[in-house]
C-alpha cells in the first residue's frame, strides 16, 4: 500500500495484545472487517508483566457475572505446551520472612508464545494484523469531526476504533483524552537458579507501597521482578532488582519492564467510536496489577458490541455498561484495598503488623482475591 493512501476499514484494532487479539477474533468470526495493528515487530516481545496467565476458574472466581458466557470459557482453554509450569500456589511474605499460603489456579507461560497463539486464533478466525506499523498521529477532520489514523506504514480510516494499545493508551492521548492514573513502574528479570514451585510475594520496604514477586517458569527458570508506586523507592528500579537477585543467588539472562495502570477503570469506556480495552481503560486490578483476565473479557465484550452496532444499530456506550456490569465490584475493592496498601507497606513494621492482624482471620487471602480483607476496614 502506498503511504500516501487513505485505507478504509470497519474496525480498527490498536495493539494486538490479548485485548486486541480477543477483539479482533471475535469481530472476524462474525465476518466483520477488521485490522490489527502492532507496533513491534514480534507480538508478545518485549513482555511487560510477570507472565502469570490465570486459569478459567480463576477468572470466574474474582468475576463471577462472567461464569455464563460460554465464548469466554472456551476461550481460556490454552493448549499444555504453552503452560511453561502450574502455578498451584501462592505465597505471600511479610517482611519478617512470615508466609502465608493459598490456592491459585494460574500458570506461568512466555508472553511471546501466549501472545503469539492469541493473535494466531484472531487472524485463523479471519482478522488481519500487522506488526510493525505504530500508530504516530490522529488527524481529525474539521469538517465531519472523522479520525485519520496515521502509521508509519500508511493512513487509515475506520467506522469503530478499538484502543487496545496498553497502559499508556496511546489512541487516547493522540486524541487529547485521558490515559489513566497511578501508572506503576514495573521491571522484572528473567533468571535462573534455585527456584520455589510457588508464586511468591513480598512485601514491605524491599518494594514499598508495591511489592516484589517470583514466578517460575519450569524447573530452573522464572520471572523475578518488582512494581512499586512512582516515586515511592529512591534510586533505579533495576538496581533494586539486581541486589535482590544477587542476595537470592539467581542469575540474570534479560531485562524486562513497563508501566501498569494502578488507578482503576478510565471513567467512560467510550468516547466517540473509540472503545478502550485492556490496560487502555485501566482495567486492571489495582490492588495486584492482574490485567490479562480482564484484557481478554474487555475485548470480547467490544467485540459483541460492536456487532450489535452493525447489525442492529445498538449504542457503543452499551460496551460500558455490559463490562462495568461484570467487573465493577471487584476492580472498586481492589482499588480500596491498594489504598489501603499504600499507607501500610511503606516501612517493614507497618506491614509486619497488618500482616500479622490480617493474615490469621484470612484478610490477606481475601485482599488477594480483590475482596473486603475485613469489614471495619
């Protein structure tokens, strides 16, 4: 295609995540026009989370409206050959070394296989994608009020546009709109050596007002990394995360990071014909930074509700509505519990008591679980 060309499409897909690849699938399966563009040229790589992909029971678990919708439970079938180790457990550590268990039902897999296998499904459905192609600029038109959306590749027009391009949402800033709030710093390394069979956490001074974690990724191997507020650590990220590695003995292969947004759901979903998913509408658990759950739930219910906009002339806002309506409770408990977090895993000793209130009356669970830790909290 000539970069000069105006291309005309149904849909638009920005970023080819799991929101964007959720999305793009279930607009094709209908036989929907739609496109995809990424911004790298390898889908999945660079990773920017700990790569721990939860399991159906999992999801219902912390969004329970969720539990009837049968594209969304086959979906979250993914094959074993992507499920790098079972994650069974979790533990979570106070500063004092006090851990505390629980069940998980998840698995720790490579963002670019699981990535690569989500955007596979999208284009066998019928989507296109593009890698490669960023999105450099929004042109509206003075006249109609319509976006041109300018790539590096090329300019595009589209009947609906889908902001699926991460935490930093990059369609909602070009068109001057708000990106979220409380974007958490995160790095993570991917190390070997002795490794837990369990998720472990930590928390207090050694990741304050955030916490520290390790994720095994198969017999060896795992993801080690650290998310702490903005401001809250003094000093480099990833020198805090080598020192921890070092005192753990494990051997750094590759870096990693990016931003999570910490501050809940953007107040409207849309804006326009433009449909925020994923990290792009802040649809992430505030109290723990799990996105991919509600990443692939968003872009699914954009999905249905966009063809009901084509079929039957059915309002973009009902996107809202229909994920508010499933993921509105839990998110609003996460984002009080993070709150609550904020003002106690500052300094050890603040944790270590909440922690040791907590932990034998099941608060901790339950604040894992983005539920009330306790009610006169």
């Amino acid at each position: 295609m000539e970069t000069s060309a105006i291309e005309h499409r149904s849909v638009l897909i920005i970023g080819a995540g799991p929101a964007g690849s959720a999305a793009a699938q279930r607009l094709a399966e209908d036989g929907i026009d739609v496109l995809v563009i990424e911004k790298r040229q390898i889908i999945g790589n660079p990773a920017q989370c700990g790569e721990c992909v939860p399991e159906w029971g999992e999801v219902i678990g912390a969004f329970p409206k969720a539990a009837s919708e049968e594209w969304l439970r086959d979906y979250f079938i993914f094959p074993e050959r992507i499920k790098l180790h079972p994650l069974k457990w979790m533990r979570i550590y106070s500063p004092s070394g006090k851990a505390w268990e629980m069940p998980l039902d998840a698995f720790a897999a490579h963002r670019l296989q699981f990535d690569g296998l989500l955007a596979d499904r999208a284009m066998n459905a019928g989507a296109e994608i593009r890698v490669n192609t960023a999105l450099t600029n929004i042109i509206t038109n003075r006249k109609d009020g319509k976006d041109l959306y300018v790539t590096k590749n090329g300019k595009i027009t589209a009947d609906v546009i889908i902001d699926a391009s991460g935490s930093l949402a990059h369609v909602a800033r070009l068109r001057g709109g708000h990106q979220g709030e409380d974007q958490v710093p995160t790095i993570y390394a991917q190390v070997s050596g002795k490794i837990p069979e369990s998720f472990d956490i930590f928390l207090g001074a050694i990741a304050p007002m955030g916490y520290a974690w390790i994720i095994p990724k198969g017999e060896g191997f795992a993801n080690v990394g650290i998310g702490v507020k903005a401001g809250a650590m003094k000093g480099v990220l990833k020198e805090h995360l080598k020192k921890l590695c070092d005192q753990l003995n494990l051997t750094i292969h590759s870096w990693g990071g990016g931003w999570i947004p910490m501050g809940g759901a953007v107040k409207s979903l849309v804006k326009d014909n433009v449909l925020a998913v994923g990290d792009a509408g802040g649809l992430v658990m505030p109290s723990n930074g799990g996105g991919i759950s509600q990443a692939i739930m968003s872009g699914f219910y954009a999905g249905e509700t966009i063809i009901q906009h084509f079929n039957n002339g059915m309002e973009l806002q009902n996107y809202h509505h229909r994920t508010m309506n499933v993921m509105k409770k839990s998110l609003k408990t996460s984002l009080r519990t993070k709150k609550i977090a904020y003002l106690i895993l500052r300094w050890n000793w603040s944790a270590e008591l909440a922690m040791r209130f907590l932990g034998p009356i099941g608060g901790i669970k339950r604040a894992v679980e983005c539920k009330k830790s306790i009610w006169i909290i």
